[in-house]
C-alpha cells in the first residue's frame, strides 16, 4: 500500500500506544485511587517531598494530566493547599520522563512483541480471576499495549529518502526560528492528543528514523511539555480560584522552562552530551532525547523548587481568591449549589470519588453548624424582649442552609450513581454504596433542626416557655449530640478504628438513656398538674433532638463498614 499504508501502521500504532497509557492508568487508579490519594496528602509536608511524592504518583500512573487533574480537584476541595501542589506538579513532569526513557531503552533494542505477548497474557488471567488484586490485569495489559504500540511505531517506519524530508530538513538550523517552529508544532500536537507521552514517543520514533533532526525534536519536547497543561486548564474551568491558581502554577511552570531552554539552548544540550557520550543518531538519538526531557524538567524543578512561596503568592496576584468559607460559619450561605468537576468521572472515577467525598464532609460541616445554632439561641427563648425576632432569624437561616444541603444531596446522589456505572473496584464500589447512606442521613439531620427549629418557634409563638429547670436539664442532652455531630464530622477522610466504633456506640446508649430520663420527667410534670401542651412540646423536642443522634449514630456506621477489607 505504499507510503498510505506506511502512515496507517504509524497511526495504529500511535492509538494503541495511546490505548495502552489509558487502560495502564485506569487499572492504577482503580488498584489504589483512595491510596494514591492519601500519598498526596501525607507525603506533601514539605516541597521536597512533594516533588518525590509528584514523581512517584506519576510514573505510577503514567499520565501527567490525570495527576494534574487529580491535584487540581484536591486543590478545590481544601485536601492540598497551592504551596503542597506545587511541589507535586514539578515532581510530576519529572515522572512523566519515564516514557521518554521506556522507548528509548526498550523500544529500538529489544524484540518489544516478546515483552508485550507474554504481560498481555498475564493481565489477562489476573483480570479474569475474582479475587483482590483484580484491577492489577488491567496494568500489565496496559503494558503490552503500550510495547505493541511502540512495535507498530518503529516497524512502520518507512525508509526515508533524504530528498523526501528536504523540506523538514530545512526547518533546522535556523536558529531561533527552528526553536519555535518545533515549540509550537510539539505544543499544537499535544494539545490535540492530549497526551504529552504519546507526542514524545512519535518525536522519538521520527528522530530514530532520521526525519527529525535533533534540536527541531528537541525543541518539540519542549512544546510537549507546555501542550500537556491544557488538562490542568481544562479541569480548573468553572472552579474555586485555588484550583485556578494550580492550573496557572502548572502552565507557568511548563512555559518558564522552556523559555529559559530556548534561551540556553546550546550549552544545555552540551550537557546533555556530556551526561550521554555518543552520536545523536541512530539510537543514540534516543537515550539522547530522553536524557534531554529528563534534564530540562530536573533543572526546572531545581530552579523553581527554593521559589515556591513566591510563586504562590504571584499567581495569587494574579487570580484573586476572593471567596470565603461561610457556610459552615453560618453566615451568608450561596443560593445555589453546584458540584463542579462531574466530566472527570469518565477519565478517573476513583479519583472523582475522592473529590466529593470531601463535598459530603461539607454537608456534614452544615448540618453541625445547624445545630450548633441552634443550641447558641436556646438561652435566647427565655428573653421576653427580643425572642419572636431571635426564633424568626433562626427559622430563616436554617431554612436556607436545609435548602442548600437539599441541593447538595440531589447533586451528590446523582453523582455517585453516575460513578456506579463505571467500573470501580470493589473497595470503591463499597465506599460509593456507603456514601450514598451518609448523604440520605446528613439530609435528614439538617431536616430534623428545622424540626427542632420549628418546635421552638411553637414554644414562642403559643407562649409555651420551658422553665429554667427544664432548661437546665436539656443542656447535657443537647451537649452530647453536639458531641456526636462533631465526632461525626470529623471521622471524614481520617478512617474508622474499632476504638472510636466503640466510642459511637456509647455515646448512642448515653443519648437514649438521657432522652428516657427526660421523657420521664416530662411525663410526671403533667402528673403534677404543669402545663400539658407546654410539657408535650417538651417531650417532642426531646425526641427531634434524640433523632439527631441516631442518624449520627447511622453514619459512624456506614463510615466503619467503608474501612472494612472488602
């Protein structure tokens, strides 16, 4: 078929290379999303190791741009701060060198067909047996997809006549010109593919079979580089200024180094001959590529890292974080509730998951400030003076905050359902199952206050006024369910040990025995000849505020159960 035959081998090629990254990914998502999670989280204290963390995560997943997104979501929903995910996004563009180096090592030196055959059969069997390590068939599998790929690449190249190539041929040695002609091509390449590690892998297969000159390949690295940023952009659409401001620090990041490249061109590839002795042909032109991209993004991070701070304070000159966390203070709540970054379910569900759990531990953070309210108004009921206008603001605000966290069971729930149609594994499944209950309970909590909220506005309006002891002997009683949502809103992300599942359940028994006791006390005041309307109030207020209990006490038990071994 000719030179349209040659082209469709190099194109199959490409797209099974490019299959193979996303299949490798998405079986390491699903094998450790949570985990890769709580490495960012507790392996970012400081940028060192932040960047270590970055690097790890990276090659592990093989696809900067869903480490970029990943960090982005973390960013927006306060589980990294911009100082910590700038280190990673550093440490990130160093892993995401280890393709560069697998087609160069293996790919032009080793009969790849033998490698690929032997992993897709053992990904094979380990994704068609049930047991836990399931999710791993699909990384091998991924493996000899990639090793296919780069088979088809190299085989399918043609043998090139030098007269055929002239006219690229002519685009080097031109200077500063043949720097940008190849920033922009290799920019303009990835943007389209999304995928800076399949742009490489064709400039390298390309280089190899001498259509590309070195410095036009090189500098097409560098657009790679820059190209692979429009994930992060992508991603940072539509949320928090924070998440912006990670979307800027990795475009500034990628762009400042390669400008400062272009600018040290020469004596920077001068190093790249010292660190690699040999011709830059052949395969040569391989090992010299990869050591290229792996030194411009090492000296990058080396002289950018000691900068962090203050490119974190210039990218917040330049988007403005103007936004303020008052929800759960209280104050003035948003009309309306979004939950942005739901397209990031088709590229990592895992990791779309870890996301809104963070958004339903805000639903638990309203839920505690509801009652927290309510409780600071309590002593307010016995003021003559100004109690109709204190019971009428709590009313307000506890309607706007149930309405706001209506919105937010809706989205979230819709959420998740959308996530159980994907293929997760089958810890996450659990996790969805589970978060699913603790949504329905925190809804029914910010429910129960605008019930408890609603009897006090009763006991006003109808004069029905506790007395001082009655007052008094709710004051535990209320303090221990505050006690319970706290513990409550805090067990999110941090785990469940069979300690603390003791601790709910005392805490469970605690409330029940005060509620009967107060019930009891209710029931003999009647006796006594009090008020009956003013004491059954009493007794139903006491039974809404027991009711709080046991949806806490019904989310320790989902949040338990989701660190269960499946």
């Amino acid at each position: 078929m000719g030179i349209l035959g040659d082209l469709f081998s190099l194109a199959g090629g490409l797209c099974l290379f490019l299959y193979g990254v996303k299949i490798m990914s998405d079986g390491v998502q699903q094998a450790a999303g949570d985990r890769l999670q709580k490495a960012l989280n507790f392996m970012t204290g400081n940028r060192i190791m932040g960047v270590f963390t970055g690097a790890v995560v990276t090659t592990m997943v093989q696809s900067s741009s869903a480490v970029s997104v990943m960090l982005i979501s973390f960013v927006n929903a306060g589980i990294l701060s911009l100082t910590q995910a700038i280190g990673v996004i550093m440490g990130s563009n160093i892993g995401t060198t280890t393709t560069a180096w697998v087609v160069s090592l293996i790919g032009f030196k080793f009969d790849i067909a033998a490698l690929a055959l032997p992993a897709l059969a053992l990904g094979f069997i380990m994704g068609s047996i049930k047991w836990k390590h399931q999710d791993l068939g699909s990384v091998f599998m991924g493996f000899s997809f990639i090793f296919l790929g780069l088979e088809f690449l190299t085989q399918g190249l043609p043998e090139v006549d030098p007269a055929s190539v002239e006219f690229i041929a002519g685009l080097s040695g031109r200077g500063i010109l043949s720097l940008l002609i190849g920033v922009g091509t290799g920019t303009v390449v990835t943007l389209l593919l999304h995928s800076s590690a399949a742009t490489i892998t064709m400039i390298i297969t390309l280089a190899f079979g001498k259509i590309l000159a070195f410095d036009l390949a090189a500098a097409m690295i560098l657009g790679a580089n820059i190209g692979t940023t429009i994930d992060a952009i992508l991603a940072a659409i539509g949320g928090k200024p924070a998440a912006k401001q990670t979307a800027l620090v990795h475009v500034l990041f990628n762009l400042m180094g390669a400008v400062i490249v272009m600018i040290l061109f020469r004596p920077f590839v001068a190093l790249v001959d010292f660190l690699v002795p040999g011709p830059r042909d052949g395969e040569g032109v391989a090992t010299h590529l990869a050591m290229f991209h792996s030194v411009f993004n090492i000296t990058c991070t080396l002289i950018f890292l000691p900068f962090v701070r203050q490119i974190a304070a210039l990218v917040g000159l330049i988007i403005k974080d103007k936004s303020v966390t008052a929800l759960q203070a209280g104050e003035e709540a948003p009309k309306a509730y979004r939950f942005e970054y739901q397209s990031s379910i088709y590229k990592s569900p895992e990791l779309a998951i870890l996301r809104a759990e963070k958004e339903v531990q805000d639903l638990a953070g309203i839920a505690s400030s509801m009652y927290t309210r309510i409780r600071a108004v309590l002593p307010g009921v016995k003021d003559e003076g100004g109690r109709e206008k204190l019971i009428d603001e709590l009313l307000v605000k506890m309607r706007e905050q149930e309405d706001y966290a209506d919105q937010m069971r809706e989205e979230l729930t819709l959420f998740f359902m959308e996530c159980s149609r994907h293929q997760l594994n089958p810890r996450s499944e659990k996790k969805v199952s589970m978060l699913l209950r603790v949504i329905a309970d925190l809804e029914e909590l910010t429910d129960q206050c605008v019930g408890v909220s609603m009897l006090l506005e009763r006991s006003v309006k109808k004069r029905h006024i506790f007395k001082q002891k009655e007052m008094d002997a709710l004051a535990p009683f209320i303090g221990m369910v505050e006690d319970f949502l706290s513990f409550v809103r805090e067990r999110f992300g941090t785990g469940f040990t069979a300690g603390e599942a003791g601790y709910a359940e005392e805490l469970e028994n605690r409330i029940d025995h005060f509620r009967n006791k107060l019930r009891k006390m209710g029931r003999k005041r009647i006796e006594a000849g009090e008020d009956v309307k003013t004491e059954l109030l009493f007794i139903d207020l006491v039974k809404r505020i027991e009711r709080l209990g046991d949806y806490c006490y019904s989310i320790t038990e989902a949040l338990s159960q989701m660190n269960l071994p499946h």
